[in-house]
C-alpha cells in the first residue's frame, strides 16, 4: 500500500503532480470544476501521453484505474479516500488536507 497525498488545488485548481508506482512515472492532472475535481493519470512515453483515465470524476471509495486491462501499464487500484473515514464529497478547500490517494497492488 502507497499513500499519495493530494495537491493543494485551493490556490492552482489546474494542478499536474508525478507519483512514481511501481518504478514507473505517472502524472496526475487534477482539475477543479466548481463542484468536484476531474482527473486524468497517464505516463510519457516518447514524448507522447499515454492515458489510463482521463476525464474521471474524483469519486469516494472507487477504483480509479478499474477499467485499465492492461498488466503491463498498472496493476492493482488508486482509490479516493477520506482520512476520516467519511463520506463527505470534498470541498476546493479540504482536498489535499483531509483527502488522499490510497495505491495498493494486487
């Protein structure tokens, strides 16, 4: 298990971050939209973005890398978890203070 913890988009809510997963590099793009927060995953690969999700709502206690078939991209899951345990959408705000990316490999 990984904890990734999430960017403070209350002042840049159009935010790219690299997490390294399993010797790999991943940019995260997170994109505040009013309400919620979009995100896209994917990794370079010669000079090209290469997607996993794009366009994926932030969602409470889903896998976010569910409908990636591919083993030799990622494996496992990156769920949206509140530290807390609630079931409170986040805010602009609380995003990268009470909310965090849990990767566990499967």
């Amino acid at each position: 298990m990984n904890k990734l913890t999430l960017p403070n988009i209350l002042n840049n809510p159009d935010t790219r971050i690299a997490y390294n997963i399993n010797n790999r590099e991943y940019m995260f793009h997170f994109k505040w939209c009013s309400e919620f927060c979009i995100l896209d995953i994917y990794f370079i690969e010669n000079n090209r973005n290469n997607y996993l999700v794009k366009g994926r709502a932030l969602t409470l206690s889903n896998n976010l890398i569910a409908r990636v078939y591919d083993n030799d991209l990622i494996t496992g899951s990156i769920v949206f978890l509140n530290k807390y345990g609630e079931t409170t959408e986040p805010s602009q705000e609380n995003f990268h203070t009470d909310y965090y990316l849990l990767y566990t490999e499967e």
